[in-house]
C-alpha cells in the first residue's frame, strides 16, 4: 500500500478509529485489504469496508486498536476481518516503513496548532511491544473492553511451562503468513491471529484444546487464546497461543525431497512397472506386499509414510473419544448430511466445470483434450456423488481435521506433528466445525500424495532441485507409481489401527466408495483453487480428476 495516503486527525491518532478520521479510513481500506496476502476475497468486488467494534489493547510503550472490518463485496455477501492497528512517528515510523513496509496501513497526521506531527499507520502485530502484550495478556487472564463486547484472554497449564520465566522471549512475525498471522516467540511458541472472524469458536481452538486435555503428543499444545464475547452472541476466536515445533520442514517438503531421490535412482531407459490395474483399490491395494521396485526406488519414504498413517489413525481415534464434550460426540451417517453434502458436491461440480470451461485457453495445447475429456464427464462425476448420497451403512461421524494434507503436518526428524485444524478456507465456520466420516481426512492426505510428484515434476519444487532437467517420456507412468505406492504405504499403517475402530467403516465397499467421493470433490476444489490462483498448477488436479474417473 502507497504510504502517500495520508490521513488526518486533531488531536491523537487514535481518531482514525472516529467520525470524519474514521470515514477517511475506511475509504482506503479496499485498496490495503487487497495488497495483504491474508485477505480471502481478492477476487470479487468490494462494494464497502466499514469499521465495526474498536478495543484498544495498552501495551507498556503504546497502544494498539483492534479493528473489526466488515467487508461487504459487490454479490451483498459480507465477511468480517480483524486488523489491529497502531501508530509510529518520526525515527520509529522510518523504522517500520524501512523494516516492514508489509504493515504500513497509510500515512497520518496529527494536527497540532502551526505544527504537524507526521507518521505511519501500521498492522500492530508486527510491533514487538503489541505481540508482548498479547503474550501477558494470556497469562495474566485479562480483559478489554469496546463498545459492544469485551476481548478476554486466557491460558492453559501448558502457558507457565513454555513460558518459562520469560526469558528470550522476542517476537518475530513468521514469513509463511497466508490465511492468518503468526508470530514466534523465542523457539517455544506461536501466536497466530485470525483475520477472518465467524461467529462460533474456531476449530483450531476447539480441537486443540480438546486434544492438548487429551495429552494427544502429535500436536502443538494451546497455551492460550484471545476470544471476543458479546451479549447473546456466540464467541468468536481472535488468537490462539501454541508450542513451537522444532521441525525440519514440513511433509510436502519432506515429499518433494523423496520424489528428488526417487528419480535419481530410476535407471536410464528403466521402464516403469505397469500400472495399478483400474479395478484395484488404493485400499486393496495396501494390503498387499511393496514390489521390489517400490522397495529398492521408494526407499525409506514408505517407512514415512507408514508413520504418517499410524499417527492420523491415532489422531481421530484421539477425536473419536474426547469424553463429556457433545461437539466431539460421534454421530451416525445420516440422509440429511449426505443430502446436504451431495448439494455441495454437486454446487461444486458444476462451479469447477464452468470455470474450467472458461478458462481452457489458458492450458496448453497438449492439455486441452483432457479438459475436453473432463467437460464430457460430468454424468460420471454426478453418479459417484448420487452413489454416496444413496449410501446406507454405519458410519460414525467424528471431528476430523477437515483440511488434511502434507503441508499440515510438520517433520520433526523421526516423527511428525500435525498441525492447523481450521479446516478449509472456502467454507464457512460452521461447515468446519461439522462432523464427518473419518475418511474425508483419509482422502485429503491420499490426494496430496497424488499431487506430490506431478507438482515435482512440473517444477514446482519449493526450492528442492530436480534430478534430471527434463522429465522423460516415461516420468508420468513413474510418478503415477510413486503416489500409489506412497499412498498404499499410508493406508496401509492407517488400517492396521483404524479397521476394527468404531469410527471406521465396517465394510469395506463402503469405505471404498467414500473414498472414492472424497477423492473427487477433493479434486473438483483443488480444481477450482488452482485456476483462480496458480492457473499453471492447474493441470495436476485435472490429471488427477482424470484418473479417478479413468477409474470408474
């Protein structure tokens, strides 16, 4: 955002939050909102930006405001953000535009007689003195008014023991800012801000608390959390206070790094093995031994992903028992959620095909036969979802993770830690908080698999370099190889804990078919994600529509 906006205020800054200072504000809005990476509604039009409710948080050095942003957007839908805001003048405000031009909301300027002051609005999350406050807030049990509701702060046990007495304790805004903001503290914790407000408390929240009760070790423990209450009105989760992980990395990378293995130990003019046989399931497929191959080519991913399977079943068997708590109590699969999700998928179905008929210049020559391909499918696509929408069986539904896939999971050297249970981004806060067959999360990890190597191969690496410059003519039947293999070795370990399990299935054709449901709509949203934001990533979902299709 330009810092020649400029906004002017009597008396003291605060005022940008108040009558005329507070219409100049949100006049800029639009224009901030759309340069900040955490801001979900770059694509559509914003009709307006108003200042909600204002709560000022005092720190030791200064104060800082949140601000509660409704957006509306041109279709009269309205989303709620959350941006705290502060102020810098002089030697300070050069300091910020100089170190985190990231934050600068706009130019101000306070009046005062002949002489103005001039500074800087900025994000106050990137204020060491803000996140230290937020911090003590936690564990001091405070709270903050506004004018309609009250910002409370609370710990859990964990607080004290990662705390520590405080020492070396310097925030520091982490880098991979997406859908939140989160600052470390010193190697032992993590802050991480919502910028997207719903009314109902945030998963993240809700699961890791109810897990960290639960002394589940394979997540971050929560600290603590700021929440919003008002009269009448359900909480609404600001922050969420966790242990830091020490990691290598997460699993995507961990993936792409195997895959760069894998093609390097593949002989010149190897071929590849024949393919997985269409009516082979992934879930027959994982009860049988690992080929030579897949052994001495593989390696010891598949040790890794067996460990990845076992600590996902031992996740929703965690989920599955939280005791004296209704929002974990298992639920039987009924008509209505799968009416109600057969609506979504077919929604989304016909979102993703109309978007992917929009954009089929946009693919290259050589890819446009199989959007063609995908266009005359859909009948096939609409039949898989009426097979899971006529479904009858006892299937228990359990809180699941709801966005599961390698890059929410963490390497710690020999093990895994998984993380950020918000849920999918696109849907509603009461969507994600809504119970489903444990194989949703089964499905969201088994596609990641299955985009790992096609995203490796078309070079999108992360900064893992390539075994070999140019793929070869055989390297789409060898990735096709990996992600069976690697995805089998998942299952695999997963079963060995879930089968026998109350949340998982009894049959195994029923397990199979909601896999295979899962699978598909997993792809039609990965479809959609990719040509709205990364168009040239678009062709690993297709291939991947293409197959579970091919499969059918």
């Amino acid at each position: 955002m330009p810092t020649e906006t400029l906004l002017t205020v009597p008396d003291r800054w605060e005022q940008v939050c108040e009558g005329e200072g507070k219409a100049a504000l949100e006049s800029v809005l639009p224009a901030v909102l759309a340069t900040r990476r955490w801001f979900g509604g770059k694509g559509r039009t914003i009709r307006s930006v108003r200042i909600g409710e204002t709560i000022p948080i005092p720190s030791r050095s200064k104060t800082a405001i949140l601000c509660f942003l409704r957006v509306e957007y041109g279709d009269g839908m309205e989303e709620t953000y959350l941006l705290p805001l502060a102020a810098a003048f002089g030697a300070p405000a050069e300091q910020v535009r100089r170190e985190c031009p990231v934050a600068v909301v706009a130019g101000i300027r306070i009046r005062q007689g002949v002489r103005d002051e001039a500074g800087l609005l900025y994000d106050a999350l990137w204020d060491p003195a803000v996140a230290r406050s937020l911090l003590e807030a936690m564990g001091e049990g405070l709270s903050f008014n506004g004018a309609a509701g009250t910002v409370k702060a609370t710990c859990t046990g964990a607080y004290a023991r990662l705390v520590n007495g405080g020492a070396a304790l310097d925030p520091s805004v982490m880098k991979s800012e997406q859908s939140n903001t989160s600052v470390a503290f010193g190697g032992r914790m993590i802050l991480k801000l919502y910028r997207r407000l719903g009314s109902g408390v945030n998963p993240d929240l809700e699961i890791g608390r109810a897990l960290t009760r639960a002394n589940f070790p394979y997540i971050p423990p929560v600290a603590g959390t700021l929440e919003y209450f008002k009269e009448s009105e359900e909480p609404v989760t600001l922050a969420l206070l966790q242990g830091f992980v020490r990691n290598e990395g997460d699993a995507w990378r961990h993936s792409l790094e195997a895959l760069d293995r894998f093609f390097m130990r593949i002989g010149e003019g190897e071929a590849p093995p024949p393919a997985r046989d269409a009516k082979t399931s992934l879930l027959q497929l994982a009860r049988e031994e690992y080929p030579k191959s897949a052994r001495r080519l593989i390696g010891l991913y598949l040790q890794s992903a067996e460990r990845l399977g076992q600590r996902t079943a031992e996740l929703h068997l965690a989920l599955s028992q939280v005791a004296d708590d209704p929002a974990f109590a298992p639920e039987p699969l009924t008509a209505a959620y799968q009416d109600a999700r057969y609506g979504s998928m077919v929604q989304l179905t016909r979102q993703a095909l109309a978007l992917l008929r929009a954009r089929m210049a946009q693919f290259p020559e050589s890819r446009q036969v199989d959007v063609r391909r995908v266009l005359e499918l859909e009948p096939v696509i609409e039949r898989a979802f009426a097979s899971f929408r006529s479904l009858r069986a006892s299937v228990p539904r359990i809180r699941c993770h709801g966005d599961y896939h390698l890059g929410q999971v963490l390497c710690t050297g020999s093990d895994f830690m998984i993380i950020d249970f918000e849920g999918e981004p696109a849907r509603s806060l009461a969507e994600r908080r809504m119970k489903h067959p444990a194989v949703l999360d089964v499905a969201g990890m088994v596609r990641s698999f299955q985009y790992a190597p096609f995203a490796f191969l078309d070079g999108r690496r992360d900064g893992v370099t390539m075994a070999r410059d140019t793929p070869t003519s055989s390297s789409e039947a060898w990735a096709r190889f990996w992600c069976d293999w690697s995805s089998a070795a998942f299952l695999k370990a997963y079963l060995g804990i879930a089968e026998g399990a109350h949340f998982w299935p009894r049959a195994e054709a029923d397990a199979a078919l909601l896999l295979d449901a899962y699978l598909l709509e997993k792809a039609l949203y990965e479809l959609i994600y990719e040509l709205s934001n990364r168009p040239d990533w678009a062709t690993i979902p297709l291939r991947g529509l293409l197959e579970a299709l091919g499969n059918r």
